[in-house]
C-alpha cells in the first residue's frame, strides 16, 4: 500500500500541472453580443464594465436593460465610461436613473469637469464577472456587434476563465477609485427627466428579455492554455504613462520574436519606439506582417492622411502590408508571435495608445489559440485585403519623381503637426 501511495505521489510531482486558464476567441460579432448577454444573466455576485463609446442606440439599451436586471437580483454592477465619447456620458438623466437603479456608475475624465485632461482617455473595453472577462477592442454601440446596417466592423474579442480575471478586477477597481473617474452626482437634472429615464430603462429591460441565448459561454470549445498574462495601463495622471505600460508588454513581444509577427490594427502610426523594435526584428530574419485599413476604409480622415505616409515606411522597412477593401471597417487589434503568443486588446499602434490612453489586452502563449487567431488573419487577408505593392521609381520620370517627393514631405510634415509624439 505504502509503495502504491509513493508511485502515485511521484507521478503527480512529475507530470505537469493542469491549466486552470481557459480561453474563448469571439470572432463573430453575433457571437460576442449572445455571449455577453448570456454571461450577464447568469452572473449572481458582480459585474464590472469598462469601454470608451458607449451609445444608446439599440445595442446600448438592451446592455443597460441587462445590467439593471442584475443588479435588480442583486449583483453588484460597476459601470465605467469614458466622459468624452458616445451619446451615454452627455444623457444625465439616464446616468441618474441609473445610480438609482443600483448600478454604480462613473464617467473618465469628463470634459464638464476637467478641461485639462480631456486628451487623456479610457480607452479600455473590458466586461468582467466573478469567474470570467472578455476583453478586446469592442466598444458598447451596435455596429461592433452586427445590430446597425451601415456598418460592418471588424473585431476580435477573448473570454476568459481563470486566474487572471484577479488581475483584471483589480486593476478595474484601481482606476475606478482614482481622482479621473468622476460622478455626476450634484449635476443638475429636472425630476421629470429622471422619470422618463426610468420609464425608458423599464422598456430597456423588457427588450434585453428577447436576446437568445448562446449554447456554451466558450466558444468552440474550452481551451485550456499554457500561459496567459492580463496588463492594463495604470491611471496615474493626465500625460504620459510609466514605463510599466502595456506598450512596453508590447515592445517586449516584439523584441522576443524569433520567425514571425502578424499585426492586425486599425490605426496603424508607429512611434520611433515601436518601429526601432520592428526593424530589429526584422534584421533578425522575422517575417513581418501588417493589416490595417485603407484611406477608404478607416474612419478617421487624418488618419487616412498619416497612413499614407507610414504604409510606404513599412514596405520600405522590408513589412508585407495589407489594406482592407471598401465595404468592410476593420477595428481587431492582435498581435501573433512566431505562431504561438497572440495579443488581444484595446492597444493601438500610434501615439495616443503609447502615450497617454490607458489601454487594456491579454498575452495568450497557447499554440492552439495561435493557430484560430492566424487562420482568422489569413481568410480576412485572402478575401477582404489587398496586398500593397511598392512604387517602382525605375518605371518613374523625373517629373514623376519629383512630384512623389514633394506630396511625400507635405504628408510627413502634416502627420508630424497632428501627432507631435512621434
């Protein structure tokens, strides 16, 4: 009996310890809405949610309609947003009837309240329960999640079950009892319009009843990962971040590639600091990829104007870029290290996500989980993508060649004057 207990004693020291860690990857929008919605109705302790636009469109009311309800049931529900973008943070009278419907609620860096601060934004999206959190680049309005016609964003979220969602909950309730996070407590708001509000929110609620549920809260199955690692900028000010940013995560990714790196972004404006890790890798012998969006497809027309310039820098570099067609809006933001490490969040490559937005995304090491977010980046390339060519200057005359110069340089020294951080 003895000798038994010590074979199995041994065994159990040798053999390698099951991951607690468990990741979903929500390609689908539909998937990422019934997910959500599935994962709000079962929750019976708390709920965080954190993001940068939020809308009170269709998509917005039914969130809100599912929020009350849980807090109705009793689970304590912390609402973050940011105080500049979407049509959530200028509605008072819905933000009241919120707090009074027992969800606690909180706005970043309002512009009503600190002017100083509004380029400094919560850029993060995160929702987060007692034993799950998704996080990935979709903000809380309908067309990240396939409920408004005219627009078809491209997304990638994750969720995940494990030991992180510590990590997360954590770092939620830091920058939620930080001095940027504001109540709108002691703004003015006439009594009738709270009473609508509550009106409305009832409806909300009535509308999120119809939502469907989703088979399992894991997509394709459970996948149980070797190691993941949740990092999110600190709030600690209106400038420029630490050192200990998800930027340098970032960085450090990039330094530690072997074979390849894959980048999906929609902005796509690397500063020096990223650009000199790329060129490093790239003298390493990795291959390098870069999806973005093309002048005609993102939504930012400065943008449009400094990707111009950038795109050619990137070829230039020896990068294989990749534009995305009319028709499409791409908003992923993923990382793929040498087929085996993937980043998944809310970090853009440009300035304002390097500098001053906090930022939010999970580093996943799992070979399987590699493999769907590379075979996903293959089939948007394949059949949504253009791959950009470099202009032959051989093929160009002197004439030619001069004008390209010269529209070149307006374009760098516009994007130097929009984004001075580079």
């Amino acid at each position: 009996m003895r000798s038994i207990i010590l074979l199995l004693t041994l065994l159990l020291w040798v053999l390698p310890a099951s991951s607690e860690d468990e990741v979903g990857i929500l390609f689908s929008r539909n998937e990422s809405h019934l997910t959500r919605a599935e994962l709000i109705r079962k929750e019976t302790k708390e709920l965080r949610l954190t993001t940068f636009t939020f809308n009170l469109d269709d998509f917005g009311k039914e969130t809100l309609g599912l929020l009350v309800d849980a807090a109705k049931r009793g689970v304590k529900v912390k609402l973050a947003v940011d105080g500049f973008e979407g049509s959530l943070p200028k509605n008072l009278a819905v933000l009241k009837a919120l707090e009074e419907s027992g969800i606690e609620v909180k706005l970043f860096n309002p512009a009503f309240r600190n002017a100083l601060a509004i380029n400094n934004r919560n850029h993060q999206k995160s929702l987060i329960g007692s034993d799950f959190m998704i996080v990935g680049d979709r903000n809380m309005t309908g067309d990240y999640f396939k409920r408004q016609s005219n627009n078809n964003y491209i997304g990638v979220d994750v969720l995940v079950k494990g030991s992180q969602v510590d990590a997360a909950r954590s770092h939620f309730d830091e920058v939620f009892e930080s001095s940027q996070m504001k109540k709108n407590a002691g703004l003015a708001v006439y009594d009738r319009e709270i009473a609508q509000a509550k009106e409305d929110i009832q409806n909300w609620r009535d509308q999120a009843k119809h939502v469907q549920d989703v088979r399992t809260p894991l997509p394709e199955g459970n996948l149980k990962v070797e190691e993941i690692r949740y990092k999110a900028d600190k709030s600690d000010g209106w400038w420029f971040k630490d050192r200990d940013s998800l930027h340098s995560q970032v960085v450090k990714m990039i330094d530690e590639a072997k074979t390849s790196l894959e980048f999906m972004n929609p902005y796509v404006l690397m500063t020096p600091e990223t650009k000199k890790a790329v060129k490093n890798a790239l003298d390493r012998g990795v291959k390098v990829k870069v999806h973005s969006n093309s002048a005609a497809t993102t939504d930012s027309k400065l943008m449009a104007m400094a990707w111009d310039f950038q795109k050619k820098e990137l070829m230039e570099m020896g990068i294989d870029v990749y534009e995305l067609k009319p028709g499409q809006f791409l908003h992923a933001k993923t990382i793929v290290k040498d087929g085996s490490e993937v980043f998944v969040g809310s970090f853009n490559l440009d300035p304002r996500s390097q500098n001053i937005n906090l930022e939010n995304g999970v580093f996943v090491k799992d070979k399987k989980v590699a493999d769907r977010v590379t075979e996903y980046n293959r089939k948007i390339r394949e059949r949504l993508m253009v791959k950009v060519e470099r202009e032959e200057w051989p093929k160009m005359t002197a004439k030619q060649k001069f004008i390209h110069c010269t529209k070149r340089s307006l374009r760098k020294a516009v994007s130097k004057a929009m984004f001075p951080l580079l």
